[in-house]
C-alpha cells in the first residue's frame, strides 16, 4: 500500500515537473514520482501519446519497459480502457482487465506484455480542454489505484501535469506537432475526418449483415450534404441513434445537437418548446426562455416522431425550415438560426398526407434526403455482434464479467422475432447480464425465462395467404372494411396480449414493444386495459 503524502513530497514533485522542458522528461518525472509514491503496489507506469495524424496512440514514457517493445493502439479501439478514457476525458479504473473481451489487437498485445494488475487510465488534454491528447496508464493493486486517484495532493499534481503537458505541446512547433494540430481540429473535409467518421460509424453501428454495411455507407454520403434528412423505420431500430451519427460524422459535430420527441411534449407547450417564449408570454411564462431551435444554432435539430407534430405547426416549420428564421412566443421580432434539420418516423408520411393530418409540402421539404433502417429480423446476421457490444457495454460501466452468450442462448435468440428490434434485443441482454453469474457466458434457460409470448404478423398472414386456419380474432381483422379501425383493434390486441405475457407490467411489455411506458398507459388507459405500476 502507498503511504500519506507529505507537503515536502508534494512541493519537490511540483519542482521536478515545472523544470522539464520537454514533453519525454515531463511525463518521465511524473511516473517516477508515481511509482516511488505507490512502492510494490504499482507494477506499471505508462504514458501513451497521440500521433501527429491523430489515428494511433504511440508509447511516450515507461518507467521499466521498452519503449520499442510497446504495441501502438489504433484510436478505433473503442472499448479499449485507453481510448475510452480519451474519449470520455475522465479516469478510468478497471479491475479486471483480463476479463476484456474482442477489445482490439493493441489492447491484447499490450496486455500481453504487462503483469497481470488492475488499469487506471488518466487522460491528458490539450491547452483548450477540448481533446485528448495523451494517457497515462498505471498497472498495480486496484485498493491502491484507487486510493491515489481519489488522493487530493495527487489530483492536485495530476493537475500540474496536464497543465505543464498542454503548455508544451502547444509550444512544440516541430512538424509532427502541427500536423497533430490538424488532425486534432479537423477539417470536415479532409480524408482525415472521413478516416475518423467510418471509424466511428464502425463502432458505434453494429453489425455484419449487408443491411448494415449499407446503412454505414448511406450515412457517410448523407453526413456530407447539407439537406434534410428524413430516417424511416420502425419503432426501436435506432433512427435516434442514426441521426446523432449522421450529426456526429457530420462537419457540425463541434456543436449542438438538440433532440425533440414530437411525441413527449404536449400539443401546448411545443411551440414554446422549439421557439421559445419571452416573460409572460402565456400562463407560468415567469422568465424569457430560448428554445431548442436557438440552442441548435450551428448544429443539428433533430425532430423524433415528426408525424405526431400538430397541424397547425407544421405551417410554422415548413417556414422555419425555408427560411431559418423563427419568432418566439409573445416576441415581436425574428431571430435566426443556422441549423441542419434531421427528422426521423416510424408511420407513413405519405397515408397521413392522403389523409389530411400531415401538410405534403413539409413532407417533401424534409425528406430532401432519406435513410431507412430495416428491422432486425430482416436482418439476423447483425444479432450476435449487437450481444458481444451490449454485454462489453455491460461489463465496462457495471465492471461486470459476463463472458459473452453461449450458442444455444444465441440460437433462441436468432429464432425470436423481435418486434422491439434492437431495443428490445438490448433490453434482453442487459437484463440477462444482471442475471447471470461473473465469469460466466448468458446461457439460453436464463434467456427463456425473459422471453415473452409474441404476436407475429406476418405469420398470420402467410397462413391467410396459404388458406391454413388462423385466430378468428385475426380473421375478423383481415376481414375488416374499415383499415383504421381494424389497425386500432390489430394494436389493442396485440398490447393486450403482450401484457398478459409481461403478468401485467406495464415496464416489460413497454420495452418489448419497443414504446415509452407514457405511450403505453395512455393506450391502455384508452382501452380500459389492465395493467400493474412497474
């Protein structure tokens, strides 16, 4: 174990730190002081450093390894504990390092070449805070890694560092140092950023199958573009999680991006809501207040559920939409914003034209550009890589050791039909981690206790089509004249159904459909259907 600090420590560390000249010399300082304070409980002392392309870590400093025996670690190592600390700008401590799984080559060859020990990872930031530049790795006893991070004289000194360290690679004017400065603040259109966008794109939507290569390589081409983009799909595929990539890979990714479900905010207040209202503007206006649409200014505006926005708004977007101006409530002048629009539904746009409720003109004006996402049933090659990056998620914020899903589980998972679609699929297998014991695989009796009854579709109809016998609830429905109607009966049925499987929670049945839990009581709450409080 480490002992107390002293103030003459504290005070002779600070001197050998403000004394470098040299970033090598600087780090070198610091881990020395690191290793001298922890003794026997720290076994490694690491400083890692971005490259001037800003695509790969490269070792900079070690008290007792090579430097020529350290792998480099690819930036798109995104569950590595170095990148993640890097990305999220905050330590991370990892006890368990050796129950990692598919982290990435740079990970594992390191590893390999460490002692066994839990990771502290600390990241250090340049002179403006606003990107990673370097981490510092200590390898040892996670009681004593722990104790030092939370140690106020060591915050202090990490401070000192990270200040003394951003200093001088500001100062640094060598090549490789602007070249880093380049990358480090991108220009949008640069092949660098194009690198880092398929990168992220990679990491963050999952999937093998050709659907998803596809959806990767759509979002690419429409991240460059400046048009509206209107994400299709059904409810719990990710158009959420596809418009904040579109942002991401986008040149306006340094700002907002401000999402809206259209669906959440009542009809009164969505107005104020997206524009804004000045004091007194209506009842409880007690302050002026900007909206969504001024906080987006610079980035993105993404409108979730776009067909449940009233009417009589959609008139005052489409003008918003042509001519980027807006006026908040009770205000008498106009103001401006400079956003990029993405919309995102799961009904059809087109039937709430024909039917009068959605106005056709902004329906061309926001799907200038469109992406639609396929179901995950169409599409099971993508169910296996979606469980190892749900349970890596798992295991990293719950510091958990799920190792991984057995094939018998993942069997019963590729034969569900998944009307939640990855929602659901998600929901599952973190309810499964939290179930099954550290160290060991999600078997499927654990998947098959959680697994409820599921209405198919298009079974029913494949056995209309073929004149095989059906359910004479569905017959009535396939029978109907009335297509509203007998959808409002198809929905009734089938969340009447679901709740029955889930024993009445609202909770279960919520999330394996793949709607707000608020969707789904006011449903029920419609139907007079019944439903327990979870």
């Amino acid at each position: 174990m480490s002992n107390p600090m002293l103030a003459l420590d504290v005070l002779n560390i600070a001197q050998a730190l403000t004394v470098a000249r040299q970033i090598d010399s600087l780090t070198s300082n610091f881990l020395r002081a690191v290793a001298t304070h922890l003794g026997t409980a720290l076994r490694h002392a690491l400083c890692y450093q971005r490259n001037a392309d800003g695509d790969r870590l490269l070792p900079l400093s070690s008290t007792d390894l090579p430097l020529g025996e350290l792998p480099e670690i690819a930036l798109d190592e995104l569950d590595n504990p170095l990148i993640y600390t890097m990305l999220d700008k905050q330590p991370c401590l990892v006890e368990h390092v050796d129950r990692l799984i598919d982290v990435g080559d740079g990970f594992e060859a390191l590893r390999q070449r460490v002692a066994n020990g839990a990771w502290l990872a600390v990241p250090l930031l340049d002179d403006d805070r606003r990107h990673a530049v370097a981490v510092i790795v200590l390898i040892g006893l996670h009681a004593s890694l722990q104790a030092w991070r939370d140690d106020p004289a060591w915050q202090m000194l990490t401070t000192i560092q990270q200040q003394l360290f951003a200093r001088l690679t500001s100062q640094q004017s060598v090549v490789e140092n602007a070249r880093y400065e380049r990358a480090a603040h991108r220009d949008r259109s640069a092949a660098g950023h194009r690198a880092a966008a398929a990168r992220l794109l990679a990491a963050e939507w999952v999937g093998d199958s050709s659907e998803t290569q596809h959806i990767r390589a759509e979002i690419l081409l429409i991240a460059d573009s400046a048009l509206a983009v209107l994400v299709t799909g059904e409810t719990g595929v990710g158009k959420d999680h596809a418009a904040w990539l579109i942002h991401q890979t986008s040149a306006r990714s340094g700002k907002a991006f401000v999402p809206v479900n259209c669906a959440a905010i009542p009809k009164e207040l969505i107005e104020a809501e997206l524009f804004g209202s000045t004091r007194g503007a209506y009842t409880g206006a007690t302050q002026a207040r900007d909206g969504l649409v001024a906080a987006a200014d610079g980035g993105t505006l993404f409108l979730d559920e776009i067909g449940d926005m009233p009417f009589v708004l959609q008139g005052t977007l489409l003008r918003l939409l042509n001519e980027k101006k807006y006026r908040p409530l009770g205000a008498t002048q106009e103001r401006a914003s400079d956003f990029r629009l993405i919309c995102a539904t799961h009904q059809p746009l087109p039937q709430l034209v024909r039917a009068g409720r959605f106005r056709e003109d902004l329906y061309f004006r926001i799907r200038q550009l469109s992406l639609h996402l396929p179901p995950l049933r169409k599409r099971p090659e993508d169910i296996a890589p979606l469980v190892n990056h749900v349970v890596i998620q798992h295991n990293r914020e719950r510091q958990a050791h799920v190792a991984g899903i057995d094939a018998d589980a993942l069997t019963l998972l590729q034969a569900h039909a998944f009307p939640g679609n990855v929602r659901e699929l998600r929901s599952l297998v973190l309810v499964a981690s939290e179930r099954v014991k550290n160290g060991q695989p999600i078997d499927a009796a654990t998947l098959q206790k959680l697994l409820t009854p599921t209405v198919h579709g298009p079974d029913v109809v494949s056995q209309a089509l073929h004149g095989q016998a059906i359910d004479p609830a569905f017959a009535e429905l396939l029978n109907a004249d009335n297509l509203p109607e007998a959808c409002e009966n198809f929905e009734r049925l089938m969340i009447g159904a679901r709740l029955r499987g889930c024993h009445g929670s609202r909770t279960r049945a919520a999330q394996s459909l793949g709607i707000p839990k608020r969707t789904l009581a006011r449903k029920c709450q419609k139907w007079n259907l019944a439903m327990e409080s979870s």
